[in-house]
C-alpha cells in the first residue's frame, strides 16, 4: 500500500462525510398496555386476597386462590415498572424533539450560546 506524496494521515478527508443514522432504540411498552395490565393485575389481587381471607372455601380452592393472587400481584408489578418506564420514555422523546427543534431555529430564534 502506497501512500500519496506529502499527505498526512491525520488531515481531514477533503470529501464531505455522510451522516450517521442511529441503530432503531426499543420505545418499549406503550403507557396504556401498561396501565392496562396494572389495572387488571390489581383486580385479580384484590377479587382473589377476598376470596383468601373471605374463607368458606375448601382447601384446594383457597390454595388456588392464594397462588392466583400471587401471581397476578407479580404481574402489577411488572405493570407498575413498565408504567414508570413508559413515563420516562415518553419525557425523554419529548426532550429530544424540543431539541431538534430548537437547534433548528434560524435568526432571532436561534440557540444562543452558554457563557
């Protein structure tokens, strides 16, 4: 491999550069899948603790019932922190469009920058 007389290697290339474009970022869930999710969870918790504690069931009704609340309790915490985490993605894409915008702005609306 030949190098071009007098060139150095750490001269900028003279050609412009294309833009980079960004791998796709995973949104997650959406708010309302998971406030769906926690809304049903927490039903299932509360209908199936009332069947715990409410009694007059047999054994092996009210194991199930315990097993079901349990299970629906881990769901409304998944719920709960896919909420949390929509919440956020949904500010932080929000921040970001405002930037876009803002560094958009031309003339008297244009960035001013920090001092």
């Amino acid at each position: 491999m030949e190098l071009a007389p007098n060139v150095n290697m750490t001269q900028p290339s003279s050609s412009p550069e294309q833009p980079v474009a960004l791998p796709p970022v995973d949104e997650g869930m959406s708010i309302s899948i998971a406030v769906v999710i926690s809304v049903i969870s927490g039903i299932v918790v509360a209908a199936s603790s009332y069947g715990v504690i409410a009694g007059g069931l047999s054994a092996g009704m009210t194991r199930l019932f315990a097993v079901v609340s349990l299970l629906a309790f881990v769901a409304l915490a998944y719920g709960l922190i896919e909420l949390s985490l929509a919440v956020i993605a949904t500010s932080a894409e929000r921040r970001r469009k405002e930037r876009a915008v803002t560094e958009r702005r031309q003339g008297d609306r244009a960035r001013k920058p920090k001092r």
